[in-house]
C-alpha cells in the first residue's frame, strides 16, 4: 500500500519516516477512511463505541508497537506519533481507545511491571483480546492525582484490599482489566495493580450526557474491599514518579493526536468552503475564509514541528517532563483555535455533524482537558523554567 503524504503536512515532516513506517501509516489511514469513518457519526450520536471495529484496529498493529514483546517492526516515537494523527484525522473516540489500550494500559505494564507481567499482558493487550482501561483520575482528585489520591491500597498477607472510587476512565463499562493506581497505607506511597472488572466489589458505572468523545465509553468506578493477589502489583512502581513516567509518554501522544483533530477539522473546512457558493462564487474565495484557513494550517504545521522534535527526544532518551508537557499545552491550544475557526468557515452548517467540522469541535474540549490541562502542563514547564513549583 502506497503512503501518501497528507496535504496538512505542508512542510512535509512525514517524509523522514521510514518505509515501513510509511507502509504501516498507510494501513491505518485507509482502515480509518473504509471502515470507522463510514460509522462515527451513528455511533457518536448513539454515545456507542464501535466494537465490531476492534479486531481490525488490532490488526493493525498499532497496540504495543513501543515495546520489543509486541512491536512488529522496528518504529519510532515519531512513527507512533503519526499514527496518533492518523487516528484522530478522522476520529479522536478510536484514537483514545488506542492510547488508553496502548498508551496508558500497556504503557503501564510496559514501564512497571515486571518480566513475567510484561509476557503475559502486553501480548494479550495488543492483539485486544484483553481490553484494558486506566484508573488513575478520581472524583475529588484530578490535576492533584500526585498529592490528592484517595483510592487505598492496604496488604493482607499475599494479597492487596483496594478501596475508593475512580472517574473519567475510559473503556472501563468493557474492559477486562484496570490498571488501578492506589496509595499505600503503609507508606503513603502511590501503587499500581491490575485488577480484572470482574473481581468482588468491582463496579463500573457509565458517564452519561457527555458533548465530547461521546463514543468513548467512560465510566465512574467504584472499589469496595477488591482484593488481588501481590502478583498483580505492578513490580516496578513504588511512587508517583512510576506513573509520571506512564504520564510522560502518552501525554506527548495526546499533542499528536490533537493535531490529528486539527487536520480532521482543516480538510472538512477546506472541503466544504471550496464546495459551497456565495455571493456567485465558492466561500473558499473569499479573503476573510482564506485568512482563517491559512492561519488553521499555521497552527496544525508549527504544532507537527514540536510534536516531531519532542518524539525525536523520546527516541534519543532525552525527553523530560516538560517536554511533553509543553507539547501538549501548546498543541491542544492551537487545536481549540483551528477548530473554532473551522466551525466559523462553516457557518450554520459548521453546528452539524453532517460535514464533520462539528464533531472535531466538541471532541477538541476533551483533548484540551485530559493528561493534564493546559494551565496544569504550563506550571509544569514554569516549574523547569525558574525551579519553583507553583502547585506543589
């Protein structure tokens, strides 16, 4: 299958990639195209996720590529980082399932778990025939996730008793197993288990009413006296800094994926402005409409540039904290204003799901929000900056 470099891609980062990459890139893109974009404005609309789609996303390889038991090809982080583009061009629900299956759940069990837990999950992650979700937010406990967590865990002989609640966990209503981050009572220290959804005192329960990533099946989840077993700790997390390290990998992915979102809203404008007539002539040439178009491809061309570099320091074992964090403040900024004028360039039009641009809009606030909000990864980079922390 021949890549194609997107038009988006003005400057044409993506031509850095190898051939494999490209070759993979392709898949996934003419996958996303044939099969999910036919079906999201019905699942979106039902607040359903597409789960026939699953084996087909699996097939794709794009769960685990990261890790050596699951990678099928040598990659880069830059090559995962498209992928994430891809996924969201066309649809950020699929996407989040991905980085929750991929990012977040393998990603843990990736960076702490131990040998014996990284052969016999990751394997089963990639090819989703285990679903995974990621139980780190809480009710009263969010941007504080660090200091403010209140899911406990207390160890009884062999075995570990969970107790609290999580909220916002995505594919948590049908996933087999979470990943539930929790702090010891005995040392205060923040822990990471996996726990199967059918384990006693395990209830997940489904976030209604949502405007953004409506397919995206997230749930509040609540953990009365659940009890796994020692080997179900993930070995090598022993503090926070564990999960920040989970946290930094996927954080720079959401960047990605919002530019993803960009692109997706871009080319439904592009679309719609060339194809609709006013005042005798298409919208798209008129100067107001290509002032805003040619500032959308600005923001989506200078965000591809930080996500790039900031993969390329992943790859090179150079990237920190507020690398990523910066990437993804910056790119879910630039997003939330590249949708929004899209939505204008629409006019009435642009507030239905019919030409696309709408659902790009609404799905950019969720972007925008989770692994860390802007202003969360702004103080994270302040704190690199002048060496004073702001929020702890």
């Amino acid at each position: 299958m021949t890549f194609t470099p997107l038009e988006s891609d003005f400057y044409g980062f993506a031509a850095d990639l190898s051939e494999a990459e490209q070759a993979s890139l392709a898949e996934v893109r003419a996958f996303m195209e044939e099969r999910v974009r036919p079906v999201i404005d019905e699942h979106w609309h039902r607040d359903a996720f597409p789960t026939e789609l699953v084996p087909g996303i699996a097939a794709l390889g794009v769960v685990g590529p990261g890790w050596p038991e699951t990678a099928r090809f040598e990659n880069s982080a830059v090559y995962r980082g498209w992928v994430a583009l891809e996924m969201s061009r066309v649809d950020a629900s699929v996407s989040t399932f991905v980085g929750v299956q991929n990012g977040l759940v393998a990603g843990s069990i990736g960076v702490a778990g131990s040998p014996e837990q990284r052969a016999e999950w990751l394997p089963r992650l990639a090819d989703c025939s285990v679903i995974g979700a990621f139980g780190l937010t809480e009710p009263l406990s969010g941007s504080d996730s660090a200091q403010g967590l209140r899911t406990t865990a207390r160890r009884e002989g062999d075995e570990w008793v969970l107790d609290g609640a999580k909220r916002w966990i995505g594919n948590a209503t049908h996933a087999d197993i979470v990943v539930v981050w929790a702090k010891d009572v005995e040392d205060g220290q923040v822990k990471g288990f996996i726990v199967p959804t059918d384990a006693a005192g395990f209830r997940a329960t489904k976030i209604e009413r949502k405007i953004a990533l409506r397919m995206v099946q997230n749930a509040d989840i609540e953990l009365e006296g659940v009890r796994v077993p020692e080997s179900m700790r993930l070995q090598g997390a022993s503090s926070f800094r564990d999960t920040a390290r989970v946290l930094r990998l996927t954080r720079a992915e959401v960047a990605w994926s919002a530019v993803g979102v960009m692109i997706g809203a871009y080319e439904a404008a592009v679309r719609y402005t060339t194809e609709r007539v006013q005042f005798g002539k298409p919208v798209a040439g008129h100067q107001l409409v290509q002032d805003l178009l040619a500032k959308s491809l600005g923001h989506i061309t200078a965000s591809i540039a930080l996500c790039v570099q900031v993969s390329r320091m992943l790859d090179e074992g150079r990237q920190e904290d507020a690398h990523s964090a910066l990437a993804k403040a910056f790119a879910t900024t630039r997003m939330r204003e590249v949708v929004s004028w899209c939505r204008e360039v629409c006019g009435g039009n642009g507030i239905v799901t019919d030409y696309d641009v709408a659902r790009f809009f609404v799905d950019a606030e969720a972007l925008y929000t989770y692994e860390g909000t802007a202003q969360m990864n702004a103080l994270i980079v302040g704190r690199a900056i002048t060496g004073s922390s702001a929020f702890a």
